[in-house]
C-alpha cells in the first residue's frame, strides 16, 4: 500500500500562480518520516509555508533566525526517508500571455488549478507504475518519460 498527500496552492484570487504538489511513501516510511518531522517542527504543531515565511500565528515568537534555522533542520528530513514526489505549477500571467492566440490551446488545456492537479496525478500514477518509491532513486533505464501537454511557445517580454 501506498499513501499519497496531496496540497494545491494560488487558488485565491490575488495568487500569480497555481501549484500541486503530491508525496507518497509506504505507511512505515511515513511513520518514521512523521516521528522525525514532529520532533525537528516543535514546539509548532503544524507547518503551514506562509505562516512559516510571515511569522505569524506559531511562528510569531520566533526571530528571523530562529525560524531560518528550525526551517534548516526540516529540510534534510526530505531526502532521509524513502518519499516521493511531484509538482506541478503554471505562472498565471505568462500562462494567459502564451495562450491568449492559441484559444484551441487554452479550451485543451483548461483550467490551470484543474491542469495542475491533473499533471501531479499522472506524474504519481507513472512514477507508481515504475515502482518509484524514493526520491534518491535514478528512473530505470529503458523507461521513457509519460507524455507532457503541448509547451506553449514563448513570448517574448
């Protein structure tokens, strides 16, 4: 068995970008990875980026420092265990200035937020189908990449 965690970001109306991300790993690698991270993250209970970035709510005691460096003892917890991971993102702006010509393009692509989340999961569906359970891991050989959507052709700012 295999469990996946899946997050999005730049779903509000401000956001210049549209992420998803998704981590998998076998259940005992998350309880390893789950006991590391719990104790390297205390005394915050749950790690949120931009309340991290902003120093606000847990993070508000800390100085800038001080959150640097807990941020620094997190992230060599990542490579340790045995996860795995995509993400997927498109820059709103450059994404509707690539397409504004292409409206058969833009009507195959559809919505970014939806197209980002569609890309995560096929790229963990590939990765799963190769038995790609460790980010340190080299794709095997032999093993071509799984198609990508059309690359918009660039504008030129």
């Amino acid at each position: 068995m295999i469990e996946v965690f899946m997050d999005e970001s730049g779903i509000h109306d401000e956001a210049p970008a549209v992420t998803s991300s998704a981590v998998w790993a076998r259940p005992s690698v998350w309880r390893k990875w789950t006991a590391d991270w719990q104790k390297a993250l205390h005394p915050i209970s749950i790690f949120h980026a931009s309340e991290c970035h902003g120093r606000k709510r847990e993070w508000k005691n800390f100085t800038r420092p001080e959150r640097d460096e807990k941020v620094l003892r997190l992230l060599p917890l990542f490579p340790k265990h045995k996860l795995c991971g995509r993400f997927a993102g498109v820059h709103l702006d450059a994404f509707m200035q690539c397409m504004r010509d292409e409206p058969v393009s833009l009507k195959e692509f559809g919505d970014p937020y939806f197209a980002c989340i569609h890309w995560a999961f096929r790229r963990v569906s590939w990765s799963l189908s190769l038995g790609d359970f460790d980010m340190k891991k080299k794709p095997q050989k032999g093993h071509s990449k799984p198609p990508t959507p059309k690359t918009p052709k660039p504008v030129e700012m």
